[in-house]
C-alpha cells in the first residue's frame, strides 16, 4: 500500500513540474517572461521587477507544505505526549488495582447461632 502510495505521489510531483514548465513557456510577452510583484519584498528592493510565475507558484506551494509540516509536528507531539500520559495513569491504576485484589481479607466477626444462644439461656 505504502509503495503505491509513493507512486502516485511522485506521478503528482512529475505532472506538476510538466505543468510548471507549460506555464512558463505559456507566460511570455515578447519573449520575455510575465514576472510577479510580490508588495512587500518589492518595497524592499525597488530595483527589482518581480520574480516569474513558476517561481511565485513555487514559492506559495514550498511555504504552505512548511506550514503543514509545522502543524503536522506539533499535533503529532501533543498526542505523544497526551498518550504517554494516558499509559502512565493505566499503569498506575494497574498496580492500584493489583495491590486491592492480593489485599487479605481480614473479617474478625464472630458468627454466633441463634441455637446455641437459646440452649446457653
């Protein structure tokens, strides 16, 4: 399953990468390529036309696969944690539970019959 799993993965990245290219050929007016302006790292450097199409869209796509890789991490960790706790209190309650079941029962009552107390009398 894992291996198919895989396969599909990479014919996905392959027809991506074939889309990517088909688009920056497709992207050009004068034989130039059309270039993205991106507000805030354009401020920064004015001298700067923008970055291409297949850059842009690669850059989206790299940053929103860091941010589920982020996301993915720390719900991963949380329930590491919540289940290493969750065994903890089982084991706890375990051992609480094996030490009442070998607990002795020690009943001092005395058992006295009705015949015997009415042939004392």
């Amino acid at each position: 399953m894992k291996l198919l799993k895989y396969i599909f993965f990479t014919i996905i990245l392959i027809s991506c990468i074939f889309f990517i290219i088909q688009l920056d050929q497709l992207n050009t007016i004068n034989q130039e390529p059309i270039k993205i302006k991106i507000p805030y790292i354009s401020a920064i450097d004015p001298s700067n036309d923008g970055v291409k199409v297949w850059e842009a869209i690669l850059l989206s796509v790299s940053i929103g696969v860091f941010i589920g890789f982020l996301i993915a991490l720390y719900q991963i960790i949380t329930q590491t944690s919540e289940i290493m706790s969750l065994k903890s209190k089982i084991r706890r309650l375990n051992h609480e539970l094996d030490n009442l079941r070998n607990q002795s029962i020690d009943d001092e009552i005395d058992i006295k019959d009705e015949i015997s107390l009415e042939q004392d009398l």
